[in-house]
C-alpha cells in the first residue's frame, strides 16, 4: 500500500508502514545493536558510530533484498550480508548482528514502526476528539430523535451523540498510550532465547539496546509470546471500532430521508445529483478490514517451542495493514468531523414528523402513579397504535379516547400540561450532566496524554 490507486484511500496520513519504512526499522535496530554491543565492551569503539552511519535504506535495494529473502524465510540474513559489506574492510564488520538472529530485528522493526505510527494516530485522534468536543458543548440542547434498531425512540441532543464520539475516541486515545507505554519492547534473545553467545553479558546487551531505541526492555525475550503483537493488533481494531461507529452515525444521519447532517461531499460516475459523504464512507472501508486482520494476528499467536514455523512469518503484512489502515481512518475522521455539518431544524422536523410518539414513554412515565405502571404502558400503547392508523398526534389520539381521557383527568393533566410533556425538552433525563461528565473526562484525558 506504498502507493498506487488505493493508497490516497487505504494509506492516508502520515505513517509510514511501507518496505522503505520496515527497511530503515531493520536497520536502525541493527545499528541501535551495534551501539549497543560497543557500550558493552564487546565490540571496537567506534563500531556502533560506523554502522549506524551505513544503517541508510536508501543505500539497499528492497527487490534485491526480497528475491534473497525467498532463500532464508526473510529478509534480515540478506540484509545483514549488505551491511556487514560496507563495512569488510574495517575493524567494526563484526559489530554488524552481533549475538542477534532475524527475528530479533524483524520484531524489534515492528515496534518501532507500530511506536512511529501510534505517535501519528494519536495526533489525527486529538484532533477528532477536539471536534467532538465541540460539537457536544455547541449542541449540547440540539434536539433529536434517538434512534434504537433503526426506528425512533426518545429524543436526544446531538450533543449527547457527540459526546458519545467523544467518550469512544478518548478511551481508544488512552488504550494506544498505554500500548506505546508499556507494550512496545526490544526483542532481543538470539538463536534460542538464551542470548548464550554473549554468555553472562546478555542481559547487559538487553538493557542497552532498549536504551538505544527507547523501548521497553521485557523481562524474557519474546519470541513464541506473541501477546505484545496481539495486545498491540486489538488496540489498533478497537480503534477502528471506535472511529467506524461515528462514521456509520454520519452515514445514516447524512441519508437524504433523514439529512440531519453532511460531512464533505463526492460524486457519483453515473449520478450527477449525488453528494456522497465520502470521508465516513472511507473510514468505514479501512475499519472493516480490521476484524479479520486482528483475527490473523491472533491466530499467529499459538507458536510452537522457542521459535515458530510460519506463524511468525504470518504476521508481518497484517501488521503493516493494520497499521495503515488505522492510521488511514483516524486521518480520515478529522476530515469528517471538522466538516461536519448540523441542522438543527431539520433534525426538529424530523422528530416533531412523529406527531409525538417518542415522548410516549413520558407519558406513560406520568400516568404511571393515578393508574399503575403496567396500565399506564397499555394504556399509552394502544393510543400510540390509534395515533399512527388515523395519522394524528399521540395527544389527540389520548385526548379522543374517553378510557385515556379519564386517566388523564385523574393523574391531574389537562390538555396544556400533556402538550408541555410532548415538548422534546422535557423529556431528555441526565442528557446534560452525561454531556458535562463526557466533556471533563476528555480534559482529564487530554492532561494525561500530555503529561
């Protein structure tokens, strides 16, 4: 996904998970090894400065690197050859891999481009949690219809939606933070996990190379443990999750039928009236590829004895997918959302169209203690059914009636405090205080993050 006919779509943003970035992650570990090896006393000065100085991607070539790979099972073995050759005539070639085996650079790579990507989503999440932010305090007394199984329920503010977007994107904010925090950690074993060519300074070599690329430095190494690469792989689906439920929110509330609101536009090859929301539907094409990725991912975790046959090699492209494609949407929903645009009247229209009925359960809410819940439920049903055969309002339906009319009467409602119950406004429960809890939990969040 370098580049191509997808990769504006499925490859946005800034991270770079592509052969160039894996190559330069390879070799920055080997040349982080290096230093290290020569902080330790076991290789010549100079030797970690020397490597590092040919550690460039742009001095390989990928395809010769590829074709060799088909040889050994990966690349690192050709990789290795290519670097250790700059260096033949010096005394600092035998620095190059010292004590390491492929998969040590492979996994250690994969860290330190899942850290680089994570610093770049994070970014794109900051800036679509400030637009939720937003949109939750403008709207906080927006009415709408809520919506559950598709069919309108009680009203609710977009603010309160907005909120909602809110809450998921900082979690999943705070899920990727710990997972860069505490899950990113130096591979480093060699052959068989022992680190026995280093004899007792293995664990030395350990600590100075997670020194040198930042990364945690795990209490074993981690060859056939996999949970870093799974617990990585689920936070970058829960993401998704979080991001794909706003977009489809956009989707469905975008529909010409309902058009409560719009969010960029883009046209049709056969239709030239349509405007299609075409950032939503983007991030919802990124985000549904995660599940089955993450399902690869976990998969690859059972690996046999102290290193795999294959399931190992399973999952460096799903990574890398991963990786983009999250990124992809995070870079895509700031777009949607800092685009997006409310209309509050319409979304009214479209809740008074229902002549009342989401307020039902108010009603019933109110009758409840002249006439007893259950009553009061039936009650209420049967005027809802009257409301929507004969095209009128729930409250001439109730009103009409003499059985709901005498109930009316004795819980004391005439026909101006049964309009007033009706009113959208009186019937939103905690919607404020949810919104204001939301909104001081993302500050929180935001200091944390910061901090």
């Amino acid at each position: 996904m370098d580049a191509g006919l997808f990769s504006a779509l499925f490859a946005r943003g800034d991270v770079d998970a592509g052969d160039d970035a894996w190559l330069q992650a390879m070799l920055d570990a080997e040349a982080a090894l290096a230093r290290a090896v020569e902080r330790a006393g076991l290789a010549p000065p100079g030797s970690g400065e020397a490597v590092t100085a040919v550690a460039r991607s742009e001095i390989f070539d990928n395809r010769t690197l590829g074709e060799d790979a088909a040889a050994t099972g990966n690349p690192v073995p050709a990789l290795v050859r290519a670097l250790t050759k700059l260096l033949a005539d010096s005394e600092f070639a035998g620095a190059v891999h010292m004590g390491a085996t492929s998969q040590d650079i492979i996994d250690t790579a994969a860290m330190l481009l899942a850290r680089r990507a994570i610093d770049v989503i994070l970014a794109d999440l900051s800036a679509a949690a400030a637009s939720c932010g937003a949109r939750a305090t403008e709207h906080a007394r927006t009415v709408m219809s809520g919506r559950t199984l598709l069919q309108q329920a009680v009203p609710v503010t977009f603010g309160l939606v907005a909120a909602g977007w809110l809450t998921a994107v900082d979690e999943a904010r705070l899920d990727l933070h710990r997972i860069r925090s505490t899950r990113l950690a130096v591979q480093f074993g060699g052959a068989a996990g022992t680190l026995a060519s280093f004899g007792e300074a293995g664990p030395q070599v350990t600590a100075l190379l997670g020194e040198e690329l930042g990364l945690s430095v795990p209490v074993l190494p981690w060859h056939a443990d996999r949970r870093r690469v799974v617990d990585l792989a689920a936070t970058l689906a829960g993401t998704c999750a979080a991001l794909s439920k706003i977009a489809r929110d956009v989707t469905l509330l975008a529909q010409t039928e309902v058009a409560e609101v719009t969010s960029g536009r883009g046209g049709s090859s056969a239709m030239p009236h349509k405007q299609n929301p075409v950032a939503a539907v983007i991030i919802l094409g990124c985000t549904k590829q995660a599940p089955g990725l993450l399902a690869t991912l976990a998969a690859a975790a059972e690996q046999e004895h102290q290193r795999a046959a294959g399931a190992w090699h399973s999952e460096w492209q799903p990574l890398t997918h991963l990786l983009t494609l999250t990124a992809s949407a995070a870079s895509w929903s700031t777009d949607m959302l800092e685009s997006l645009e409310i209309d509050p009247s319409r979304m009214r229209a479209n809740l008074e169209a229902t002549h009342g009925l989401p307020l039902a359960e108010h009603i019933a809410s109110v009758l409840a203690p002249a006439i007893g819940p259950q009553a009061a439920h039936d009650l209420v049903a049967q005027a809802s059914l009257q409301a929507t055969s004969d095209k009128i309002s729930l409250a001439d339906a109730l009103l009409s009636d003499e059985t709901s009319a005498k109930a009316l009467a004795d819980a004391g409602i005439n026909a101006t405090l049964l309009h007033s119950h009706l009113e959208p406004e009186s019937y939103l429960g905690a919607t404020s205080e949810f919104i204001e809890r939301a909104l001081a939990a993302s500050a929180v969040t935001e200091q944390a993050l910061k901090g």
